[in-house]
C-alpha cells in the first residue's frame, strides 16, 4: 500500500511474484523475483526488539524496514515494513510491505 495514497495497493503474489526472506543468525537475503523480470534482492543484518522486527539493508535497499511481527509454528507475519514499490511503472514510491511467510 502506498503511503501517500492508501487507495494504491498491489497484492504482488497474486500478480504471479514470488518473495522469500531467508534469516540466518544476524543476516538477511531478501529477494522479490517478479514475472518475467530478474529477482531483485537485498541483503543486510537483522534485530528483534519486543514485537519489532528490523531489516538494516547493506545492499539492494537503503536505510531499514521496521516490521511489527507475529510469529506462530511456521509461519511469519510481518506487518507495516517501509520500502520503495513501482506502482506506475518507473515511478518508485514509498510503501508498506505486509507478507505472510511460511518456513521451508
């Protein structure tokens, strides 16, 4: 969802992309592979404080993403994530990422 105008919002799985988030014990690889197109992937270190999770990016993003988390069994709820998203095309804007991820 766009943080300028909630009313912008792309569902991006059911547009045929994949995500995956892999965490290791202090490092990230975070890849968005959309139809078509090569994976765009980003990397960096990560933190949990109370019910935060932060993304620090060393490479593919700049700054960090703050995520509010639940985690239950094997699956992962990250909510409310600050990162750039191209809802026109070619025209990035800053966006709230929330995903559902399952452990593999």
């Amino acid at each position: 969802m766009s943080v300028a105008d909630s009313n912008k919002k792309a569902d991006i799985i059911t547009q045929g992309s994949t995500v995956t988030l892999v965490l290791s014990t202090s490092t990230f690889v975070f890849t968005i592979t959309d139809p078509g197109q090569g994976p765009e992937t980003a990397t960096g270190t990560w933190s949990v404080s109370s019910d935060t999770l932060t993304l620090t990016y060393s490479t593919g993003f700049s700054g960090e993403s703050q995520f509010d988390f639940i985690l239950s069994g094997d699956q992962l709820t990250l909510n409310g994530g600050h990162v750039p998203h191209d809802f026109t095309v070619g025209t990035f804007e800053e966006a709230l990422l929330n995903l559902i991820l399952a452990r593999q």
